[in-house]
C-alpha cells in the first residue's frame, strides 16, 4: 500500500534491488568470464572466446592519454610479436567515442602490430571490473580463468609480465606447474 502511494521510492527501490534480483551475465562452466565481442580499429571484429580457442589472452586497457599506458604498448606489441600463436594479446583502448579517432592514426605512427578492440561505451570495462584505472593488465588461462591482474605500469613492470607469460606459456598455459 505504501509503495503505490509512492511510486518514486518503489522505482529506486526496484533499481537498488536490480544487481541481487537479475542474474549476472553467464560465463561458460568453469570460466570466470562470458564471452564478449568488441570492433577493432582496423574494422575487423574481436571475441574473447575466440581468441580463448587459441590459448591464454593477455588484455590491457589503455588510453591515448594515459602517459603510463603509452610506456607499456611498446613492450606489449614486442610481446605479442614474441609469443604469436601462443598468447593473444588484445589492447582494449578505453578513449571516448570523441577521441577514438585518434587510435588508428597512433598505432600506425608508432608501427605497433596489436590487436586493439575499442571500448569507447566502457561496457567491457565494466564487465571486468576495471574501475576507470588505466592501465589495467590481466591474462586468462585456456580455460578462461584468470591468474593475474596489474594495475599501472612503471619501468620494470614489463619484466614481471614476461616472468608471468613465461611461466604460464611452460605449463601449457594452464597456469599450473608440473
């Protein structure tokens, strides 16, 4: 009876309750992530479960603006040049549908070969719990479990990123020794 008489608190109520009411999205059995799909700034199209079919996916989100971000792609293009075949390493931009345009024009001045899938909406960020921070680096077994996350990037970082792919790519890329 009270929230007829009110419908603004029974819509905020509704809207409050919508995270424990409605399902999440649903990943594969056994993965920590559902599949998502992204266009590239080459125009092709990226889907995280076909780049899993192929083994281990390393992402990074990065920025045009991001100054750290800017650090790192060089040692992301090299290691995505090093491991071909082995690890997909997928550069999500994170630049504003105003500033994408930027993108294309950037890798190609700078010779990177990456894959870069655009989230001007923000909607893969979101799903992975980036919170806004770039640059933001995580990598995913086979099986679409994730065995690491970095936030940032200073001089070094790359080194223990290589250690992390090293080791990963040993065991198979299922991230379990032995």
């Amino acid at each position: 009876m009270i929230l007829r008489a009110m419908p603004g608190v029974a819509a905020a109520l509704l809207l409050a309750l919508a995270p424990v009411l409605l399902p999440a999205p649903v990943a594969a059995e056994g993965r920590a992530v559902p599949d998502w799909s992204l266009p590239c700034a080459d125009g092709s199209r990226v889907s995280f479960d076909e780049a899993l079919a192929k083994g281990p996916v390393l992402i990074s989100f990065w920025a045009t603006w991001c100054r750290p971000c800017l650090k790192e792609l060089p040692h992301l293009n090299t290691l995505a040049a090093e491991t071909k075949g082995r690890l997909t390493v997928l550069a999500v931009n994170v630049d504003s549908s105003k500033s994408v345009s930027k993108v294309r024009p950037f890798l190609k001045a700078k010779g990177y070969d990456l894959i870069v899938p655009l989230d001007t909406a923000g909607d893969l960020s979101r799903l992975l719990q980036v919170g806004g921070m770039v640059p933001f680096l995580v990598i995913y077994d086979p099986d679409g479990q994730e065995v690491y996350r970095h936030v940032g990037y200073k001089e070094g970082d790359e080194l223990e990123l290589q250690k992390v792919v090293d080791g990963l790519l040993a065991t198979g890329g299922d991230g379990d020794e032995g």
